[in-house]
C-alpha cells in the first residue's frame, strides 16, 4: 500500500512544485518587463500595466515624479541580479492575494549598489506590480 501511495503523491506533487515554478517566472517576468519600462522612462507604460493597487493611489504623472524622485540621480541601469524571492498572501495595507516579493541588486551608472524590491500581485489571473521601493 505505501508504494502505491508513493506512486500517486509523486506526480501530483511534482505538478505542483512545477505550477509554484511558474507562478514564480511569471511574476518576476511581469516585475522585469515593469522595470524595464522604468529605466528605458516609459513611466505611462508602467502605469498601464501596473495592478490596481497601485494606479488607485497613483497618476501616471506622480508615478513618474515619485521613481523619477527616489532614482534622481542613480544614473542608468548597469546590471541587475535577482537576490530573493518570497511568495505571499498578504502585505500590510493590501487585500489577501498572491504576491511575490523580488528582491534584486541593481547597479546604477552613479550608485553601484541598490536594492530594489518589486512586488507583483495576481490580479485577475495576470501578475502586475502593485509595489515598487528603492534602498
């Protein structure tokens, strides 16, 4: 009986590794291409595809002033490597949901070293961020 157990919580359990897999690549892709928009100035862009959490509070134009503020005078993007990611159900202030919480070292041309958190939230079956924080 234990083998055959085995044989049945294998797979099931391999598809949902695989599912957590990819509800990772999906949010840290939507969390890249978000970043990209960024730092190539295309903040109404970001604006677009940004969850609703975060167009609520924010205008196209104050998203703008508000990242263009915080990265004055970083520079240009040099590099950026992921350093962590964490999946959620909550955060402070937010409604229950999914969300992932990416952490990444970023290297400006001015500030060789900044962290950057990003935090996508599955809004309607599609990642978008609904947070964005500079250190």
């Amino acid at each position: 009986m234990p083998k055959i157990l085995s044989l049945l919580f294998a797979p099931l359990l391999l598809m949902l590794s695989t599912q957590a897999l990819s509800h990772k690549d999906d949010a840290e892709a939507a969390a890249l291409a978000w970043l990209e928009s960024i730092d190539s100035g295309q903040y109404e862009q970001a604006w677009e595809s940004s969850s609703t959490l975060l167009k609520k509070p924010l205008s196209p134009h104050m998203l703008e002033r508000t990242i263009g503020a915080a990265r004055r005078d970083f520079g240009a993007v040099q590099s950026r490597r992921r350093v962590g990611i964490v999946r959620q159900t909550s955060m402070p202030g937010a409604p229950s949901g999914d969300y992932t919480v990416l952490t990444f070292q970023t290297s400006f041309e001015n500030r060789p070293q900044i962290t950057e958190t990003i935090t996508p939230y599955l809004e309607e079956g599609t990642w978008k961020v609904s947070g964005y924080y500079v250190n």
